[in-house]
C-alpha cells in the first residue's frame, strides 16, 4: 500500500491531461440563413458568448459581401473606413482580440435593410457556462499563406476553429503514463 503513494501524484497529474485546455467555438453568422438580408442579425448575436479564439463563419451568396467597419461605419452604413474585407460566399473572420466588432454588407441598401453585425468579444473564453457556437472541429484554423499560423481574415474555403486540447497535452500524457508504468512496483 504504502509503494503506491509516491505514484498518486502522477496518477492525478495523468487525469489532469484528460481536461480540455481551451474551448474556441466556429459561429455560422445568421445561422441556416447565413449572411444574408432575410436573416435577424440583430438578434442573431443575443445569447451567444463570443471570446478570443472563436471564429465568425460568414457564408453568402455573390449578391453580397462582408466590410469589418468601425462603429460609425456600422451606424451609418458607410464603408468609407475599411478595416478587413471578404468577398466570394465564403469568409472567416478569427476573433483576435477583446471588444466590439462591427460588420457590414458592401451593399449600402443591404445594410440599411438590416444586413449588419455587431458583436462584442471576450477577453477569456467562457465563463463555465456552455458555448453556443456550432460543432467545432479539432483542426487549427488555416492561414491564408498555408502556415498554419493564426489569420486575421481566411477568404473562401471552410475554416474551423482550434478547440479541445492543448497540441502538448498528449505529449504530456505519454510521459506521465511512461513514468507510471517505470515507477509502478514490479516493473
């Protein structure tokens, strides 16, 4: 009995490595709609948790286009101030940083007709309450330069966001399961 005490200590350390580290969510703006004028954008966001890490899914028709603006350029529909630009049906948008994002179509009259974002963003993933984005995948979100890095803006092809565990956890796991099965009595 006593041979096995200095063994809990890695015993509780290898159900540690069993714990997600990180919780990023990919959200399908405007949902089944997608980004499109006869979706509710404004209420779209309502109820969701957006964080750093989470990726915004923009999918659309090529009547259509997405503008990152800054609050006046959502206010009045204006694209005068650009700061990120997708066009093509299909835009990903990595949420980078803390605080609001404002997203409009490209098309004045669309985004006067409601086709308009606004989404305010985390500093920490979560607050232990459950993620309301879509299904994420265990894949990294591709860069537009195939680096595998972190974009600021992906345009065409599906992106999905980084989620579950930590890229070092199985690393982790080998080696405290190796010490295990090294230190255990009669091996």
């Amino acid at each position: 009995m006593s041979a096995a005490l200095p063994l809990l200590p890695l015993c509780a350390l290898a159900v540690l490595c069993l714990v997600p580290t990180s919780s990023a969510a990919v959200y399908n703006v405007g949902d089944s709609a997608g980004w499109d004028i006869s979706a509710d954008l404004d209420k779209w966001p309502v109820g969701k948790n957006f964080a750093v890490g989470d990726v915004l899914s923009f999918q659309y028709s090529s009547y259509h286009s997405v503008k990152e603006v800054d609050k006046s350029g959502f206010d009045n529909c204006s694209t005068a101030n650009i700061l990120r630009s997708g066009a093509g049906g299909n835009t990903t948008i990595p949420l980078t940083t803390a605080g609001d994002r404002y997203f409009i179509c490209g098309v004045p009259s669309h985004c006067f007709g409601g086709m308009r974002l606004h989404v305010s963003v985390s500093a920490a993933p979560g607050t232990g309450e459950p993620r309301s984005g879509n299904q994420p995948t265990d894949s990294p979100v591709p860069s537009s330069d195939g680096s595998g890095g972190d974009p600021s803006v992906v345009f065409g092809g599906f992106s999905r966001a980084a989620r579950g565990y930590s890229k070092h956890v199985g690393w982790w796991c080998g080696i405290v399961g190796a010490a295990i099965w090294l230190l255990a009595p009669g091996s």
